[in-house]
C-alpha cells in the first residue's frame, strides 16, 4: 500500500483540535492499514517524526432515512504524536485577505 492509500483524511473534531497543542493528531486510515505503515506514511508525507501510533476501529451507527435502515461504514483512526522538535502538520491554509 503506498502512503496516499494509507491515509486517507484528518479528523477534525472538537477533541482531535485540542490535541494539537501536544503534537497529536488525528486522521482516518485504510481498514487495513497497520501501525507500522500509518508512522511510515506519515513522516514520508509530511516529512515529521513520530513517537507512537494509536490506532482504533469505529464501527459503523445505525442510521434510518424513513422506512429504510442500515448502517454507516465502519472505520479505522489513527492518534500521531509528533516528537517534540519534529515540525507541525499544517491541516489548514493559513490564508490572510
């Protein structure tokens, strides 16, 4: 799998933002992605250091539209701490008008 395929976006929540003050961040990854290849993809794409790797499966909710039911799709999350020197992830453009 190459690092594109193994990343695959940044959660930006409420908790993942407050984690950013201590270099940890959040993104969803490939269902079949392991530890090793998420600290691999991440220091190749945005050229940091990383310390550790905590990875989670979220199932997925149950959600209705009317009559119809089913469930969302399940995925898989990713928590990146950074080491202390190591640079910030830039998740958003600083764009000044």
């Amino acid at each position: 799998m190459e690092a594109r395929d193994v990343i695959l976006r940044p959660v930006v929540t409420e908790a993942s933002m407050a984690g950013l003050d201590d270099k940890r961040y959040t993104f969803d990854v490939n269902v079949q992605a392991t530890k090793t290849q998420v600290k691999k993809a991440i220091e190749e794409i945005f050229d940091v250091k990383v310390v550790k790797v905590n990875v989670m499966n979220v199932k997925g909710k149950f959600k209705r539209q009317g009559r119809f039911a089913g469930y969302t799709k399940k995925r898989r999350k990713a928590i990146v701490t950074l080491t202390p020197d190591s640079n910030e992830i830039k998740l958003f453009n600083d764009a000044q008008q």
